[in-house]
C-alpha cells in the first residue's frame, strides 16, 4: 500500500524507483515469497529505467553473457573492478538498488548464472557512471558462480576484491557491510580455513540486529551455527545457550518455523555431544525431538526438505563420531536428493564431509558399493579443491584417504593438517580410528597412544558423551586423568559429569 502511495504521488523517477525497489523486496519475504515473481518484475523496471535484458533468467542464453561480458569489458577499458573506487559517486542508484534485489533473488532461487549476468550489467553501470555501495552487493555472486563452475581461485579473489570495495569506500551502510562481509567470508573459506570466520559471522549476525535487517541476521547466525560445527570448535556449557538465545531472537523477530527449527537442531546437536541427552544419534531432547520438528511443516514442501536436509548433516556428523552405522545410512539416503553444490559453502561441507566418511565406514562394514562409489566420488572433489590450496579441502581430503586406504601414515597425515587448521573434533576421530586400525592389526601398545590422545582431544573439545563410549571401549582409559585446566569454564552439570568420569 506505501509503494501505490509513492507511485502515485511521486514527482520524479527516482522516487518512483525507490518504491519499485521496496515492492520487489515486498514479493520476495515471508511465507509466501515469490522470487520468479520480483525477477519479472525488476525486468520490467529496468526497462522504463532504459535498460532492456533480454536474457530469461529460467534458460539464460550463453551468447547473451558473452555480449555482456564483452560490452562490460569495454566500459572497464584497462581497469580492474577494485579500481572503481578511484570513480566519484554515483548520482542515482536506483538502478543498482534494483539490479541488487534481482541479483539476491536470482541467487535465492537457484539462478546463480542469472545473478552473475546481472553482475556484469551493474559493473558496466558503474564504469561509466561512477561507483555504488551497492557494486559489491551484486559483485559478491560472482564469486559463487565461478565456484559453481570450478574456478575457486577466480572467486576467491572475486571475494577478495569485493571486500576490498567495501572497506574503502566512505560511508558504507551496515546493511551493505554485513552482507558483503557475510557472503565474501563464503568465498574467502576457498584460501582459508572455515575457523578464522566464525567470530566474522557473530559479529554480523549482532551488527545486523542492531541495523534492524533481521531476516538477514538470522541468515548469518545460520551460517555462524554451520562453521562453528563444521570447523570443530570446542563446545561448553554457553554454547547451548548461544542457541538457545539464537531460538528467542527468532520468536521475537516473528522468523518463519523454518528459520526457528535450524537453532533448536544446532543446539540438540550439541546437548548431545556433551551427554545431554538419551542417545547421542537421536535427536529427541530438551531442544527437540525429531517427530514434533518436522510435523511442522507439510512434507514435500522446500522447508520440510530444507529442514530434514539440515537435521541429517547434524545426526550424519554424530553418527561419524560416535560410529553408528544404521544412522549413517539412513542420513546418507535423507540427502541423496540434494546436489553436490550450495551457496553456502559451509554447509555444503558440512553435509558432503560427513556423508563421505560416513560412506568410507559403511563400505569396510561390507554394506554395499554404493558406499564405496560415493566415497570415491567425493574424494575426487576435495583432493581436486586440495590441489587449489584450499586449506578445508585439504583436511577433508586427508581424511578421506585415511579412511579410504587405512594406514598409519595416512592417518598421520590426515591428523597433522587437522591440528594446523584447528579442526580438532576430527583431530580426534582420525586419532581414534588410527587406534582402531592398530588394535585390528593385533598391534595394541601402538594403537593406545592414538587411543588415549583421541580421549584427550574429545574432551578437549566438549564432547562429553564420547568420553563415556571410549572408556567403556577401551578399559584401559578408565585409569586416565585429565588436564581439570581444560573445564574451569564449564558450567553445572556439564562439569559433574567430567569429574564423575575422571573418578570412575
């Protein structure tokens, strides 16, 4: 009803447009959503702004990027996109307000080509028109789309330089700052490990809030939520509570049931690992049980699928941990429908890395080749992605091949890049399968130490239900005791129930 207003009583195209941009932001929030729907619709804008695409973002035609990259190229001339800094403002960014929302709903429906189309435009724009905040904004799916077509160095620097606008240029909205920041972190995991940006994404996650872009902020604790499990930080007693209040913000800010279920899983997750729960594989605890999850939403629809997706990458890196084989099935057939690409690179690992190991163990089980197929399948990926100098796929990689083809050098290997890049829940489980492996090759007082290192490593890390199943393993660490340093930050019973294993 305000955007009618504004067009009806607007004296200029520029507050015509802006009221164009809030009613394509309009179609593309809630329930409800429609991002075909504002991609249509920013077409038509853009054409009474002069601008004629031609392109259908369902079947875009190669020929019409060519074009496009060719015409961008020319406007460049000899500069790179990170010299457009030098340019002076540009006086209307109506256009680029309108480009960005297109781009973010191109991307939000799966048409990342689309959005980098649309790239292309917005720098040409902007080459002959003067630099926008909003350049970055579009800029920064580049990066996805050259990932998505294998060129991890070209959007790592893409990513790079899309940073690198943001921060120079005077005056940037927090709005810009945080989702430019955000999405160039996905892109930046490509040179770097996933560790060094988990604070990034609390930090956008509270400056977002702050800014009032709620559904973007709750965007970005989902990503934090995706990292901080994914990259092996240590859980304690807060980290629960991180969540929880992560599940309250969301009541608050009235977020879809969608948004609300990945906290309560995340935090199940880690009630779990610290014993907080009956069985360490099933999620049915104080945060939620899996029935009453899903029976949310109607089966079939994106946020059923979407929310299974997310609850079988947790319980998939639990049942690695914890060794259950019947979960590691079944979580590998919930995901077996999702493709081997996401805009998050972060939870694409944590759903890929974790279902390859998982296979790995299922095809030494004997539980069929598929399992091996599969293994192999995604130890192609991270050794090629290794071999770009990405540091996560390399941890991956290793891992896989530990577990691949059994050794203790390979374990050795796989351990020593864990511990580089702070990976220290699967530190733990190389360290503990390389025990097993020893104690299978009838080689006991060589598999003890791997074994007694994994328990030290598990605890290190929170996971206070995986103490339990080693000692009850592996007798011998019934006698250990440990560094009590380690815990004078753990709360309650969480505390209780270290000292009640270190005396049992």
């Amino acid at each position: 009803e305000y955007s009618g207003l504004v067009l009806e009583h607007a004296k200029s195209m520029q507050d015509k447009g802006l009221a164009y941009v809030h009613s394509i932001g309009i179609i593309m929030q809630g329930k409800d959503r429609d991002h075909a729907l504002a991609l249509k619709k920013g077409i038509a804008i853009l054409e009474w702004h002069g601008i004629e695409i031609k392109a259908d973002p369902e079947m875009l035609d190669p020929l019409l990027i060519e074009q496009e990259e060719l015409r961008c190229s020319i406007a460049l001339g000899s500069r790179q996109v990170v010299d457009l800094l030098d340019s002076p403002p540009m006086q209307d960014e109506t256009v680029m307000r309108i480009l960005e929302r297109m781009a973010k709903a191109s991307v939000y429906s799966g048409k990342v080509p689309f959005a980098y189309f649309l790239g292309q435009i917005a720098i040409r724009i902007c080459a002959e028109q003067g630099i926008s905040e909003f350049l970055p904004r579009i800029y920064m799916y580049t990066s996805m789309h050259l990932r998505k077509q294998g060129l991890n160095l070209m959007a790592y620097d893409c990513a790079v330089s899309c940073k690198q606008i943001v921060d120079q240029l005077p005056n940037v909205s927090a709005e810009t700052f945080c989702t430019v920041t955000v999405t160039c972190n996905n892109g930046l995991q490509l040179l770097a490990p996933t560790r060094k940006v988990v604070d990034v994404y609390q930090d956008c996650y509270k400056r977002s809030i702050r800014a009032g872009d709620t559904e973007f902020a709750f965007l970005v604790a989902n990503s934090y939520g995706l990292s901080f499990f994914l990259s092996g930080v240590p859980i304690t007693a807060k980290t629960q509570e991180e969540f929880h209040a992560f599940e309250k913000q969301c009541q608050k800010y009235n977020q879809p049931p969608s948004v609300y279920a990945t906290f309560r899983i995340y935090r199940q997750l880690a009630l779990n690992l610290q014993g907080q729960a009956d069985s360490p594989v099933k999620f049915d605890g104080i945060a939620m049980t899996e029935e009453d999850l899903l029976s949310t939403f109607e089966p079939d629809t994106p946020q059923y699928k979407q929310t299974l997706r997310d609850l079988s990458s947790c319980k998939m890196m639990a049942a690695c941990i914890f060794g259950d084989l019947p979960t590691m099935e079944t979580m590998i057939e919930n995901q077996k429908s999702w493709p081997d690409f996401d805009i998050l690179l972060h939870r694409l690992n944590m759903r890929l890395l974790w279902q390859a190991l998982g296979s790995f163990v299922l095809a030494r089980a004997k539980r069929g080749k598929e399992y091996v197929q599969m293994g192999q399948k995604y130890l192609k990926l991270y050794k090629s992605n290794s071999e770009q100098g990405n540091p996560n796929a390399k941890v991956a990689f290793l891992c896989l091949e530990a577990e691949h083809k059994q050794s203790k050098k390979n374990y050795n290997s796989a351990i020593e890049a864990c511990k580089e890049h702070q990976y220290m829940h699967l530190e733990a489980l190389m360290n503990e399968n390389c025990g097993l492996y020893q104690l299978k090759q009838k080689k006991m007082e060589k598999g003890k130490p791997y074994l007694t290192r994994a328990f030290q490593l598990y605890h290190s890390y929170g996971a206070i239900a995986k103490l339990d199943q080693m000692k009850n393993n592996y007798p011998f660490l019934k006698t250990m005791m440990l560094d009590n340093s380690i815990t004078k930050n753990i709360d309650g019973p969480m505390r209780t129930q270290i000292r009640a294993l270190q005396v049992s």
